[in-house]
C-alpha cells in the first residue's frame, strides 16, 4: 500500500523513494554569490557600466578583463579597479579578431567562464535623418559583433558544459523612445537572440540572459539627456523610483547572473530601471 512520506524539502511522495534519492540539504548563504575561480570577459569595461560590471565581479573573487579602444582608459581603469583586473585593447567592430581574442584570453588566464557583451554605441537622430551608413554602424557594434563574440566564446564554453553569458539590453527594446531607431533594433534583435541562445545553449550548461537597464548615469546617458531636458523630464516622470540608477545597480544583477544564485535562470531579459518599464 502507498504510504505518503514528506521530504525534506517538504514536497510529499509515496513509499519513501523520493526521500532516499533527495538531494543533500544546501546550506543558503552568500557563497552562491561568489565568483572566485570565474575567469570573465567584459567588453567596453573600461567605462560607466562595464566598469562597474567589473568592480562587482572582481569584490567576489572573479579575475577579470576589460576590453575597449582606447588604451589608456583601459590601464586607469584596471589600476582603479586593483588585483583580478586585467585588460586587452580590443575592437569589438573587427568580427574577424573575435577567436583571437578568447584565444588569447584563455592562454593567458584560463577557461572562459562568463562573457559580458557591454559594449555599445549610441546615436540620436531623427529617424528620416538616419543614413544607411549610420544605421549599419550602429548595428555592426551592438549587434553583429555581439553575435560574434557569443559564438567564439559558446564554441569553447558548449564542449566544455559550462558558461554564462549576459547582453546588455535597454529599455529602447522595450517600448518606443524617439530617435533611437537604429539603437532600439539593435538592442531588440540582442533580446530575441538571448531567447535562441538560451534555447539552444541551456542544456549544455550555459545560460544565456540579459539586463535591460533604465536609465542609469554614465557618460552615454549623459550625453543623451543634458542637451535635451524634456527627455530627462519624461525618463523621470515614467520611473517610479524617480531617480536614475547607478551604474553599479547593473554590476550586482550581473554578479546575480553570473553566479551559482543564478542557475537555474536562463532566457530572460531583467530590467534593472527603478521600475521604468512598467511606470505609467
Ligand atoms: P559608455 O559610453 O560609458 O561605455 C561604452 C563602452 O563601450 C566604452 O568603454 C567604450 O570604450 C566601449 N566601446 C564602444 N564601442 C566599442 C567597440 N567598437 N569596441 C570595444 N569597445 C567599445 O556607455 P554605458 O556604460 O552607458 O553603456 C554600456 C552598455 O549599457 C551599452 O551597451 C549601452 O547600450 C547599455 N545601456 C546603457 C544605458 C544607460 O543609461 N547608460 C541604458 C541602457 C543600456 P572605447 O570607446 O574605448 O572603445
């Protein structure tokens, strides 16, 4: 006869099986958090929230390297950030250089475990004033090289069953902002690509996901909102927190997403945007 057992994890089962296969009991604590080992690479780390993806990641024991144009906000950037930093000067437009690049990476530090596509370009412009050659450019950097680095990085993570990567989205794949058109395509196309490359990845040991940040100070958003205050105005008006994120609010949901906590999230897009994407 049936017998209902509890187990501990306080599901009920019949004749005890699923209690004699239950899995340990796992102590919660913050050690999920920890990125000690984890060898990451953050495209565009250099500034404004990659570099604080960074800061995160290397404060839980992660080694880290940074990527950009420019050289020497590279070596500040790394010397502000101290031991675990790392970086390569790296064009993420040249699709051509992206094997190299894990290749290089992995020689010099080890397996790659996480891959951070920060990297991103933006440009305002009236839609009917964007030429064919803006439009491209953008979709080059934010697009098409995003795919090109997840696909050097996904052939060595796949084989070897574990990885992580993350995109960094926008709120401009969410909802209609003017003047973006060539940024919000980009970063649309980057959300339907987290959802096949989860899809395809995830029962291989790596997952896929994405933040969609708010609003959040950096050099881009300030860029964008000094010379047009309306625009400030209508950002805060829709932000139920009413304020702008810091750049490090993005850092913690990357360590969140990098990390074991994470497990069992793949797929998803996370708006880190004080409630911006669903404020009235
Ligand atoms: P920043 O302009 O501060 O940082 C962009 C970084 O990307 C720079 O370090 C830049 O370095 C690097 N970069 C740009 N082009 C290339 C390239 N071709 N190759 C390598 N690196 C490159 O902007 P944010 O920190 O604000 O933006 C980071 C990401 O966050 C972007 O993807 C952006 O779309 C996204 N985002 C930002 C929001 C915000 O409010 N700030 C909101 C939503 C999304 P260098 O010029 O030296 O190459």
């Amino acid at each position: 006869m049936a017998t209902s057992v509890l187990t501990p994890n306080g599901h009920s089962s019949t004749n005890g099986t699923a209690l004699a296969m239950a899995a340990p009991a796992e102590q919660p604590g913050l050690h999920v958090f920890s990125l000690a080992g984890r060898v990451a690479l953050i495209t565009g780390g250099g500034t404004g929230i990659g570099l604080e993806i960074a800061r995160c990641m290397v404060a839980v024991g992660a080694t880290v390297i940074i990527t950009g144009r420019r050289e020497s906000v590279l070596q500040e950037s790394v010397v502000d950030l101290g031991e675990g930093a790392h970086y390569l000067v790296n064009d993420v437009s040249d699709l051509g250089g992206t094997d190299a690049l894990i290749e290089q990476i992995e020689a010099e530090y080890g397996p790659l475990d996480i891959l951070v596509n920060n990297a991103g370009i933006n440009m305002k412009k009236p839609a009917l004033e964007v030429t064919d050659e803006d439009f491209s450019r953008i979709i080059h950097t934010n697009l098409n090289a995003v795919f090109a680095l997840t696909r050097a990085a996904a052939r060595r993570m796949v084989p070897r069953g574990s990885g992580t990567i993350i995109m960094i989205s926008s709120m401009a794949a969410y909802y209609g902002i003017d003047r973006v058109v060539a940024y919000a395509a980009s970063k649309s196309a980057v959300e339907g690509m987290v959802k096949v490359l989860a899809s395809e990845f995830s029962k291989d040991g790596v997952r896929v996901n994405a933040i969609a940040p708010g609003f959040i100070e950096t050099e881009m958003s300030r860029t964008a909102m000094n010379s047009d205050p309306d625009r400030r105005d209508r950002a805060m008006r829709r932000t139920p927190m009413g304020k702008f994120g810091k750049p490090s609010d993005i850092g913690h949901a990357a360590v969140f997403l990098a990390s074991e906590a994470a497990r069992y999230v793949t797929g998803v897009s996370l708006p880190v945007d004080g409630g911006n994407s669903i404020g009235f």
